[in-house]
C-alpha cells in the first residue's frame, strides 16, 4: 500500500542542497564558499559530513580550488553536471 521512504545520507542531501544555490544561481561563479568549519555550523552537520558533500561538488564540476589552495569557490557548471 505504502512506498518506502527515501533515506538520503547527510551529505547528500547538503550536496543537494548546495547544488540547487548554484544551479539557482544564489551562489554566482568565482564566489567563494565558507569554511567546512562554518557550512558544519550553519547545516548542524559534522565536518566529516561537510567535507564528503564537497567531494561530491568538486567531482561533479561545480567547485574548484584556485592556485592548490585550501578555499572553494564556485565554478561555472558543465551542460553534463546540470
């Protein structure tokens, strides 16, 4: 009668929630992201969870470091990544 609920990890659903500012455009080109240290603080989240959900990011083309750095920005997304 009932479907099972989807039970998304953690950083998925912070990678979502990342991904739709991006997409959306809240979050513009070249802009930097907050430390995982202020993303764990702002989505009451480990930094472990944070730092998995950037993996994600990165991997899909919609953040990038600068230069080796340690910061994140946000890059422009592929016609593959939207």
């Amino acid at each position: 009668m009932f479907e099972p609920l989807d039970h998304a990890p953690a950083y998925l659903r912070l990678s979502e929630a990342i991904r739709a500012r991006i997409l959306g455009r809240e979050l513009q080109d070249g802009e930097a992201l907050p430390t995982e240290t202020e993303l764990a603080r702002q989505f009451a989240v480990n930094r472990s969870t944070v730092r998995e959900a950037l993996r994600n990011l990165q991997s899909a083309g919609l953040l990038a470091r600068r230069g080796g750095g340690k910061k994140l920005y946000v890059s422009r997304p592929t016609v593959a990544a939207v």
